[in-house]
C-alpha cells in the first residue's frame, strides 16, 4: 500500500514538472456566436476603427467566428485564424445562408419575363432592402433575367441573431422567510374631495370633452423590388427603378408612362430581307396594386408605314406573373401562342391561352390558374425571435493543459 502511495506521487510529481517544461500556444478564445459573410468581398480590419488596416479580405458565403460585440461592430476569427473587426450589417447568419439558397433553387427553375439592364452598377442584394447585403456587383449593360417584381414598405427588416443565446440562468435560492414578519400592506389613497368640480373650474351642467382621437401615421413609403438572375445562375434582389428593359425603343416608345413588366418575343416577319420581331409586353400603371399587370399588348411590325403597331390590346385586366410565351414547335405548338393568367368577371383566377395566326390573336382556351406561393415574405420580429431559441448552442469552451492534467490525475487516482 505505502509502495503504491509512493508511485502516485511520483507520477504527479514528473507530471508537474513535465507541465512546467510544456510551452505551448495559449487557449484558443471561444466563439459566443458565428457568422457568414454577405458582401462578395468583406475587409477585416485589425482595430475597432473601420479605417485601421486591414488584416484579411474574406468571400460571400465563408463562415466566421464571433468574438465580441460592440454596438454595430463585430470581432470575428476567419477560417485562416485572422482576428479583426467588421460591420455587423455585412453579415449573415445561417437562417439568412439557408434562405438564400432556397431562393437560388426556386429562381433557377423560374421562367424569365424578359432581359433587362441598368445604366450603372448594381448591387444584388440578399433581401428587397436596401440595408441587406450585396453579395454581387452587376456591372453597367450587363443583361439579367427579371423573374417577378414585388412591392414592400420602406422599413428596416428584423435581422436574425449572430450571437449563440445565453445559457439559463439559475434560479436563485429562495431565503428562509420563518420567523420573518411581512411588511405591512400599502395604505389606500385618499378619495378626491367633495368640491373637486368647483377647484376645476369647470361648470359641472357642461358635458365632459371627448378624447381626442390620436393623429394617423403617414403610410410608409414603398419600394418596388424586381427579383433578377445574372448569367451565373445567381439570385438576387435589386430596385425596380434602376431596371430598364431591354425591349428595343421603338416599342418601348408606347409605354406613355406605364412600368413594362415583362415582354416575350412571339416570333420574326420577314419582308424584303428584313427581319422584325413580333412583341408582346406586359404593362401596369402608376400606385400599388395588389395584380402584377393591368394590360397586354401584342406589337407587330408594318412594312407598310416602317414602325411598330398594335394587333391587339386588352385593358382593365388584373393580371399575375408569370406569363408564358410559347414558340412554335414547343408542346405540339404549330402556332407560337402565350398564356396569361387573369381574373374573370366572377373574380375567379384563370388561365387564358393565346395563338398568333396570321398576325391576329385568338383565344384558343382557358382553364384554371391556381395562385403560386409569395416570391418573398417579409420576416417578422416575432419569427426572428422563434428562429433565435433554434440558434445553435455555443460550442463547449476549450479546456486549457492543467484542466486536463487535473482531469487526469483524477482518472489516475480512481
């Protein structure tokens, strides 16, 4: 028994001294939340101050650590081990990576309503606000499909949490209230007086004023927001005014002011070697509807008078995205044709299929349309607040050298 005491001393002695020799790096500090990056490229500046120098460039999607907070800048850890500071606002978190790439799969399967371009940059960003990240720069002409258009109110999105929850908190020992006496009830307050109509100054016969109703808030200004897809198959959101159609002018001249949704080419004329499209567009007029489109127009080419022309119109439409243009040859389709979807005269949604014959429209048939799922909710604060109790738990601290040599010797001793 004493030889066995002796050899356990022993092996805590050598271990100590072997602990004391040991010169190893320090402990990795924990992460109290992680991230991923927003921006296509996101700078991590070594100081606090956003013009200090920066320490490492990082791309779209990658994921950082979090190491402190305060107010709206963040200390992150990239993936290479680089500790530096960014803006809270250019970064995501993993409900925000998962949206984002659950709409990258709905738009892939999308069909376009029509090429578009903008007379400057562009920033595609990962929301319709305009305080959500921009992981893409589009570059001025560059086309982009248009996928569908939507309208929201100018206001700040709730963002979902980038820091892991605190751990509960434990609940405090109640004390021993025996032999405690209660404090004593609050006295009552005191009636007003007898004459408080007289001290008012106001005649008691007079009715009482009605309250005032409270004034009505402004509605909120809204934003039209175009969900487009760039050549590399990418998803994102950008402002409707800055998107201008890529229809040629001498169609887009009869627009008189209406906002072109979307617009198909239904096939080519050709007359004395030239070559001209037969168009069909889509239009809505000015203010916020709760429809997509309120006409459509099929344009086609007179050699006649050398300029574009109507050969048919209907107005006073409400109309929903998406429209379908079918060539000839597609689906059994001898004639190129389209199909709309539209709200009849007993309010009910249906789809009406078109067919271009000799430069006329008819309508071929019409059948149901049911309503397609929302392009985009706006998140609440209320399920941000569901999404944040799902957030992953922090991961458990690293243990430094002596914690696992105590943890050991424990082990040793048993």
């Amino acid at each position: 028994m004493r030889c066995r005491s002796i050899n356990t001393v022993s092996l805590i002695a050598a271990l100590l001294v072997f602990a004391g020799c040991r010169s190893g790096p320090a402990a990795r500090e924990p992460a109290i939340g992680q991230a991923f990056v927003g921006p296509a490229t996101l700078k991590i500046h070594g100081d606090i101050s956003l013009q200090s120098a920066t320490v490492a460039t990082v791309k779209h999607g990658e994921r950082l650590e979090i190491l402190a907070r305060r107010r709206s800048l963040i200390r992150v850890r990239t993936p290479g081990g680089v500790q530096g500071w960014t803006e809270a606002r250019q970064l995501l978190a993993a409900s925000d990576m998962a949206s984002l790439q659950e709409l990258a799969e709905r738009a892939a399967k999308m069909p376009s309503q029509g090429q578009a371009s903008s007379y400057g940059e562009l920033k595609l960003r990962t929301q319709p606000s305009s305080a959500a990240p921009s992981f893409l720069q589009i570059r001025a002409a560059e086309k982009f499909a248009v996928l569908a258009t939507i309208a929201l109110p100018r206001t700040d999105l709730p963002r979902a949490p980038l820091v892991f929850p605190a751990p509960p908190k434990k609940a405090a020992k109640k004390e021993d209230a025996k032999g405690k006496v209660p404090p004593p009830p609050m006295p009552k307050p005191p009636p007003p007086p007898a004459d408080w109509l007289e001290l008012s100054g106001r005649d008691p016969d007079e009715p009482a004023p009605e309250p005032e109703e409270p004034p009505e808030r402004p509605p909120a200004a809204l934003d039209y927001w175009s969900l487009v897809r760039v050549s590399t198959g990418q998803a994102g959101w950008v402002l409707t005014r800055h998107v201008s159609m890529a229809i040629p002018d001498e169609v887009a001249q009869y627009a008189e002011g209406h906002r072109i949704v979307s617009y198909f080419s239904l096939g080519q004329l050709t007359d004395h070697d030239e070559r001209k499209e037969i168009w069909l567009w889509t239009t809505v007029g000015s203010g916020v509807h709760d429809y997509d489109f309120d006409s459509f127009r099929v344009f086609v080419w007179s050699f006649r008078h050398n300029r574009y022309e109507t050969s048919h119109v209907e107005r006073n439409l409400e109309g929903y995205s998406p429209v379908l243009a079918k060539p000839a040859g597609a689906e059994g389709q001898t004639n190129p044709g389209f199909s709309i979807c539209v709200v009849n005269r007993v309010d009910k949604r249906v789809r009406r299929e078109y067919e271009l014959s000799a430069g006329r429209i008819r309508l071929v048939s019409e059948g149901d349309c049911p309503a397609a799922p929302p392009i985009y909710t706006a998140p609440t604060a209320s399920a941000v607040a569901a999404a944040a109790g799902t957030a992953p738990t922090a991961p458990p601290a690293p243990q430094s050298f002596f914690q696992r040599l105590k943890n050991r010797l424990k082990a040793l001793t048993k």
